[in-house]
C-alpha cells in the first residue's frame, strides 16, 4: 500500500496557550534580556577601558626600553672613547 503524504502544515507545530505564556511573562522576559544587554555592555566598556590602560602602560614601558638603551649605547660610546684616549696617552708616554 502506497503511503500518504502528511497533511500540509502537519509538521508545524500548533500553538498552544500554555506555550504562549501571559503578558506579565513577556514582559518579564523582555526584562531580563535588557537587564542582561546592560549588564553586557558595561562589562564591555569596562573590558575597553582596561585594554586601553594596558596599551597605554604598555608603550610607556616601550618607551622607557628604549630610552634605556639609547643611555646605555651612549654610555659605552663614551666608556670606548675614554679608553682610546687613555690609550693612545700611554702610548704616547711610552714613546
């Protein structure tokens, strides 16, 4: 025997008003997922406004990694020079 097809619409399901809920809980519902948007977003700005002090703190530190560096290059610049000239006055003591 040949089966049927469904009746059309026989897989959607019927709205039942138990399903539907009240008004009160839709508008408890509605509540809730604002309640949870704004608790979201505030937790976002306060998540950019830490990323934004890490960056900042992060370039200052950069920043001070390199001035440290330049301080040191200059130093054994200096430090080298000192040597050379110390050199070539003993060297010219000694001839």
């Amino acid at each position: 025997m040949l089966r049927l097809p469904p009746p059309a619409g026989a897989y959607i399901q019927n709205e039942h008003s138990y399903q539907v809920g009240s008004a009160l809980l839709w508008k408890r519902r509605a509540e809730a997922a604002l309640d949870a948007l704004d608790k979201a977003q505030r937790q976002l700005q306060a998540c950019k406004r830490r990323e934004q002090r890490l960056r900042l703190r992060l370039t200052k530190l950069q920043q001070e990694r390199a001035r440290e560096k330049r301080a040191q290059a200059d130093a054994r610049q200096t430090l080298k020079e000192h040597v050379q000239d110390f050199a070539m006055q003993l060297s010219s003591s000694m001839a």
